[in-house]
C-alpha cells in the first residue's frame, strides 16, 4: 500500500498566516479648547497669587526686590521765550478722575480697567501787557493823571503737580494683568493726566480767576503809578 504523507506547512516558502483582526481600540478623548484656555489661564492667576504672597514672607521681599536706577541724562535747553504778561492771580484745584474702560462681551473681571486718580494742579491769570500801543496809554499835561487800556485777562494751561496728585487704586482684568508683564502702556497714565488737567481747566474758567487778576493788576498798576507821582491813574480793559 502507498503511504501518502499529509503535506506540511513550510514558513519559509508560504505566506505570512493571517493575523486575527484586533479589537477595535478606544478613541482618545481630546481635550475641548474652551477647557484648555480656563485652566491655563487659572493657573497663571495662581502663580500670579503665589508670587504676590512670597513677598509677604519675612526676608523675601528683599531677596526679590527691585532696585532704582537713574539713568537720566541731562536737561537740554530747546529755546527761550521772553515773556511780558502779568500773572496776577492763581488758582489751585483738586479734581478726583474715575476713569473707566470696558470691553465688549467680556466680563470687568477677564478685561477691563477702572482708574481712580487725585489729580492737584494749579492754574494762572495773566495779563498781557506787551501788545500796548500809543493810544493804549495817555497822560495829561500835568502827568497827574494817566489812563492805561489793558486786554482782558486769561487763563494758563493747568499744571498738574506730581508731589500732590497720586492714584488711588487701579483695577485691572486678567488679560491687562498679563499683558503688563510683557510690556506697559504709557498710554493709559496719559489718558487720566489729560482727564485731569481738563476738568482742572474747565473748574478754572467757572472760578472768576480772571476778574481777580484784573483787579490785582488794576491795584499793582495803580501803586506802581502814585509813587511816581501820579494821583488819578484808570485802568480799563477791553
């Protein structure tokens, strides 16, 4: 009888075997933006918090202190300016700026700015006595009595004083918090001076410091006047 032998399987002639399908694997879970931007953003308010409290530990604030260095140059001269008006009178003001900036559909705690500023200045009335001409200044034969036609007085530009004017809080959203650490904004200070400086300008026009610096010079004038010798001196403006 013939013996036939089964065929075998030779794995370096056949094929690779078919691998069984693997189970499907499970889809990761991706993290939605809108979770990623909140926890980033809570975790740089805690370091921003951390950073606040170590300052409060005995030792460390010196240790991480800042250190003031005047780098000024000096003052350079630009021009000269002569001046012939009268300051007969000045006015110093105070004024409180509260100062808010608010951005659209978004919440004062994440965006937003409120200021609140002290603002002390002083304002001058002058009058402006080198304009004169022949008719503004008559004197009679005598020279006992002269009549001197003067312009109104006016108002200077307010000088804010930085050794009185100080801020009293300033609050900040999150995203201005963190956009001061990467660079200032020089912008926002000017903005609330300007506001000050206006509202100092604005109370100077309504306090009658121009008819007090006419009456000051009309006084000086008059002194200046009678000591040389004249006893009926009038002063008009116009």
């Amino acid at each position: 009888m013939e013996r036939t032998d089964a065929p075998t399987e030779n794995p370096a002639t056949d094929g690779p075997r078919p691998v069984a399908p693997e189970a499907a694997r499970t889809p990761r879970r991706r993290v939605s933006l809108w979770i990623k931007i909140p926890g980033v953003l809570l975790a740089l308010l805690a370091v921003l918090l951390l950073g606040t409290r170590l300052f409060l530990i005995p030792g460390l604030g010196d240790l991480f202190g800042t250190e003031t260095k005047d780098r000024t140059g000096p003052a350079v001269l630009k021009s000269l300016q002569d001046m012939s008006n009268y300051e007969a009178a000045a006015g110093n003001f105070q004024v409180v700026v509260d100062l808010e900036k608010d951005a659209k559909l978004l919440p004062d705690a994440i965006r937003g700015t409120r200021t609140l500023y002290v603002g002390a200045g002083t304002v001058g009335a002058s009058v402006a006595m080198g304009g004169l001409g022949e008719g503004d200044v008559t004197v009679n034969e005598d020279r006992t009595a002269a009549t001197i036609r003067l312009p109104h007085a006016t108002l200077g530009k307010p000088a804010l004083d930085p050794d009185r004017s100080y801020a009293v809080s300033k609050q900040r959203g999150l995203l201005d918090r963190l956009g001061d650490f990467f660079s200032d904004n020089p912008n926002d200070e000017q903005a609330v001076h300007r506001l000050a400086a206006q509202r100092i300008g604005e109370a100077a026009k309504d306090s009658g410091l121009t008819a007090r610096a006419e009456k000051n010079t009309t006084g000086m004038l008059q002194g200046l006047l009678r000591s040389l010798g004249f006893t009926d001196v009038t002063v008009l403006y116009k």
